[in-house]
C-alpha cells in the first residue's frame, strides 16, 4: 500500500484524454455504490464526479482532497455524504436536471449540491422555489432569535440614552420582553375597546345633549373619556416614536399610519371648533367637525397590533389577491349578463322595479350574494326563472375561491407557530451550549474563568459567541459550523 508522500499509484493505466473519456470509477456514497463512465461526467467538467476521473494521475494528494477514501485494488472512492441526495444529483449528468425527492431537507440538498459542485442553475424551478421558502424560513428564525438576543444583551459602549431608548422600545413594543411591557399591552388594548365603545354609545340620542344653539352633541363625561383615550393613544404614539432605531421606517408602517389617523381626528376637529368659527360658516364646521368625528373608526384597527389572528388574516389576504381577483371577476360578468337579462324579460310586466340596467346591477348583486332585499324583485316567470339561475351561479361563484384563501390562512398561522417554536429552541439550545461551555472552562480553566467574571460579560454575549450543531450561521460571519437546521432529513 501507498504511503500519503507517494505521488503515483502502481495500477493507473490513463495515459491522455482518451482515456479520460473511456474511464470507468466505482464510487461509494454513504454505503451506495455507483458506476460512471468518464464521457459522462466530463459534460461538466467542473464538477466534482468530473474531477475524479482526472485526478488519478496526480497522487494521493490529489485524491484525498475530492474524497474521503480510496481503494487502489478496486479503484473506489469512497464519500460519507447523503446517498439519497447524491442519486438526485447524478441526474444532471443523464437528464441535464435535477429534481428534489420529497422528504430531503432543501437546505441540505443546497449544501450536497455545493459539496459536488453542481450549480444551482441545473434545479428544476418548483424544487428552487421549495428552497426560496427554506431560505426564507431559516432568515426569519435567524431574525427572531437575533432580536431576542438583541433585547437580552447591554452593549457597554452605549451612552445612558441610548440605553433608555432601547429600555422604552421594548416597553412599549414587546410586550413577550418584562411583567410591566404585558401590563401597558394590556391597558392599551382596554383604551381600544373603551374608545370605541365611546364612540358607539355617543351616537344613542337619549344620552346626547343639546347645545344652546339646538344641535345635539355627545354628552360631556364620553367627552371626557374620550379625551383620556386619546391622550393615552398620543402618549403611547410619542414613546414608541421617540424611542424607535429607524424612525422613517416607523412612521411609514401601516399600522402607525393607522394610528395617526386614529388620533389626528381629534385634535383636527378640536382646532376647528375652537377656531373654524371665525374662519368658516358655523354650519360647515359642524359638518367638518361630524366627518372627522366618523375617521374615529380607524382606531378599531389598533386590535390589530395585539392580536396575533388579526394579523394572520391580513396576510393570508394579501397573498390571496389573485383569488379574490378572480372572485370579483366572476361575480362581474354574472352581474353584467343576469342584470341585463332581468331588465329584458322585465319589460313586459305593467308594473315592473326593472327601471334601467344600471339600476337591475342592485339586484344582481343581491341576490347573486345571497343577500336579497326584496326592494327589486321579478314579477314575471322568465324573470323568476332567472333570478333562480343567478342565484345558484352566484353561490358556485363565491365558493370557487374561498378554499385556497383557508388554505392560505391556515399555512401562515401554521408557519408562525411553528418559526416561533423553533426560535424558543435555538435559543434553549443556544443557552444550554453556552452553560456547557461555562461548566468546561470552570474545569479547565479556574483562573481565566474567575478572571471573565470580574470583567462581568452580558448573558447574550456568551450565547453569541457559543458555537455547537445548533447555531444558526445567519447569526454569526463564521460560515463553516453546520446548524441543526441545516443538517436535518
């Protein structure tokens, strides 16, 4: 047998190109043995498969830095890879693609893929987009856990207001993060709901006043609360203003635009009845004053911020825009045809409702979402027969595309439930390396140990430094420690 300083193998036989393209290798991945012939793997000969069919002339230097082993006598390389990922891969070799099997990690495939230096490009675009998710998946954990760590870490570096504005973002942004963060979550959704239970109660006229002039108006103790409502929801507003890192990031998100309009309405509304009146006619005021009054609706959407379903629903409509499309379109041209319809075979009748078109678009939309008023209704049997007819399409039209928007619900709240069990995990796992760690260099190591105490390090500042099977690489500039995630099956 050869020793590693050797450079040459007894029983090699390539003598040129030829015989590169005549070669036959056995190579042995996780115990699965396969045969290659060298015209093959020399279509792409940047790959790794291709590289070994050229490298016997080059020594044991030059094998052992492609495979794991090698056998001279049987000409087999041997490598401790995935052999399920690997009989996907050859594939590109037969077919010029690559299909993912069902049941392999797409993360791990991209790594298998890398190892044997195959390029991305050779995937077959619905296993690319299986790995996109991945991708996105692990970035939204790696996010998740960075910003926990974030919270839990005191940069020392930090001036006193800097520390105070980060102490006041997780106070009022993350109510997960201290006892008093849930508390402040939880009044501020009581103010919500009281808010708007103001506003509803105020438009009863047995509890509304009448001003000297003869108008009525709200009653002066809703007024009241309604003030301490909306001082609570400009306090609230300031502070997470104040204390926010990207603050045109802030006041550019939807939901604090939500809360401007929550809470400008007031305030507009009390500019105009203190000074309108020397500006404007008293009448238009009011009217302005009135208007402003009803955008005090947009606060209802403020439940969305605390509520985690509120949220999902909003998503899973945003990603069901082409089913909701398609439902409008149905119910369109339904409208357009059993309108017209109606009106034509209306006509007839002395005393029909079917006036116009225009106006017999009412009554289809009516009746083909099932509403049906009885305001316009068809009085002869053709009439009858079509209503009937719109009637049915538009309950087929309406049930078409409300599963793939279940659908789209169901997977997003699925996936938070489960990115944020995964997030816990890391970090479980993350602390549980680091308490390891800290238990080895107590030890090993007493006197550096006692010496890191005095220098009083922050708990985040050992998660971020441990390094195990579980650390997610997004996380940290070292690429070459190979996470949990990334190693699943």
């Amino acid at each position: 047998i050869k020793m590693a300083g050797d450079s040459k193998f007894p029983d090699m036989h390539t003598n040129g190109p030829e015989k590169n393209e005549e070669a036959e290798i056995v190579v042995n991945v996780g115990g699965v043995r396969q045969v290659f012939y060298g015209d093959n793997l020399n279509q792409y000969p940047e790959t790794r498969l291709a590289e070994l069919v050229n490298c016997l002339s080059g020594g044991y230097d030059s094998i052992f830095s492609l495979c794991d082993d090698y056998d001279p006598g049987k000409r087999e390389f041997y490598f401790d890879r995935d052999p399920d990922a690997f009989k996907c891969i050859i594939d590109v070799y037969y077919f010029g693609e690559i299909h993912m099997k069902k049941g392999i990690c797409p993360i791990c495939f991209k790594n298998e893929m890398e190892f044997w230096k195959v390029d991305l490009k050779f995937l077959d675009d619905c296993c690319k987009t299986h790995l996109s998710e991945k991708k996105e998946e692990l970035e939204e954990i790696a996010r998740r856990v960075q910003l926990i760590l974030d919270d839990l870490g005191v940069d020392a570096s930090e001036n006193r207001w800097k520390r105070c504005q980060k102490y006041i973002w997780k106070f009022m942004e993350k109510p997960e993060s201290s006892y008093p963060a849930r508390v402040i979550a939880v009044l501020s959704f009581l103010f919500i709901l009281i808010s708007s239970i103001v506003m509803c109660v105020g438009t009863i006229p047995d509890l509304q006043v009448v001003d000297p002039e003869g108008n009525r108006m709200e009653h002066p103790t809703l007024d009241s609360i309604e003030t301490v409502c909306i001082g609570w929801f400009t306090m609230e507003y300031v502070l997470r203003l104040i204390s926010s890192p990207n603050k045109l990031y802030f006041a550019l998100s939807f939901m604090n635009i939500v809360d401007v309009l929550a809470i400008l309405p007031f305030y507009v509304s009390l500019i105009l009845t203190h000074l309108g009146a020397k500006l404007m006619e008293l009448s238009n005021v009011q009217q302005a004053v009135q208007a402003l009054r009803i955008m005090r609706i947009a606060r209802i959407f403020k439940l969305a911020r605390h509520s985690s379903g509120l949220q999902t629903l909003t998503y899973a409509l945003k990603r069901s825009f082409k089913e909701l499309g398609l439902l409008l379109m149905y119910l369109a041209v339904g409208i357009f045809v059993f309108s017209a319809l109606g009106y034509t075979m209306e006509q007839s009748h002395p005393e029909t409702l079917f006036k116009s078109i225009p106006q017999s678009f009412w009554w289809a939309i009516i009746t083909m979402t099932t509403v049906g008023y009885g305001d316009i209704y068809p009085k002869t049997t053709l009439g009858k027969l079509n209503a009937a007819i719109s009637f049915l399409c538009g309950v087929i039209a309406i049930a078409l595309p409300i599963h793939p928007i279940i659908n789209n619900f169901v997977r997003y709240y699925n996936k938070q439930r489960v990115l944020e069990t995964a997030a816990k995990h890391e970090l479980e796992l993350m602390e549980l390396n680091s308490a390891e760690g800290k238990a080895a260099n107590s030890r090993n190591e007493p006197e550096d140990f006692a010496r890191e105490g005095k220098e009083g390090p922050s708990c985040s500042s050992r998660l971020k430094v441990s390094h195990s099977d579980t650390f997610i690489h997004l996380l940290s500039e070292e690429k070459h420690y190979r996470t949990r995630l990334q190693s699943c099956k």
